[in-house]
C-alpha cells in the first residue's frame, strides 16, 4: 500500500492511509487476531459474513433489475483551495 504525501502535508497522508486501510478490512483483522477466536466462534463469524455478502449481492440485483430504488448518492464535497498569499506590505515601486 502506497501513499503519497504532497507537499509536506503528513496529516492529509495519515488520512488517506487511515481510510485505504479501513476499506482493505486491515483494522478489522487487526481487532480478530489479537485474541484467540475458537473454532465454533469461527464458524459463526464466516456464516455471518456469508450471509451478509449473500443479501448484499441479492439487494444490488433487485436494484439493477429495477425492483428496489437505488441509493441516493451524496454531492460531492468541494476540495478546500489552498490559502491565497497575502498581499505585500512593501511598495513594490521603491
């Protein structure tokens, strides 16, 4: 995973790792291994996962074969512009 930090801004690059890694499930996984998971409990969580990813997939087919609406999406948020230079005090024409 690569991220690339533009000028000097680690914050915005910390952000953008943040949320790469939340989305790969990096977190979660993280959150599973650090204790033991018996193999009953196991089961249970990928039945539960299979499920889910079962009744995702069948929502997204009723929703292209037009049965269900579709998500409204959100407008999309306008990027910050970067802070304009302040003008000189000086006088230029000295």
């Amino acid at each position: 995973m690569q991220v690339l930090v533009r000028d000097n801004n680690v914050e915005q690059a910390l952000r953008v790792l943040k949320k790469k890694m939340q989305r790969e499930g990096l977190f979660r996984e993280m959150k599973q291994r650090s204790a033991y998971e018996k193999p009953s409990e196991k089961r249970a969580r990928e039945a539960a996962e299979a499920v889910r990813r079962a009744r995702k997939q069948a929502r997204k087919k009723a929703q292209n074969e037009g049965l269900l609406p579709k998500p409204k999406r959100k407008p999309p948020r306008a990027r910050q512009q970067p802070a304009a230079a302040a003008p000189s005090t000086t006088n230029p024409a000295a």
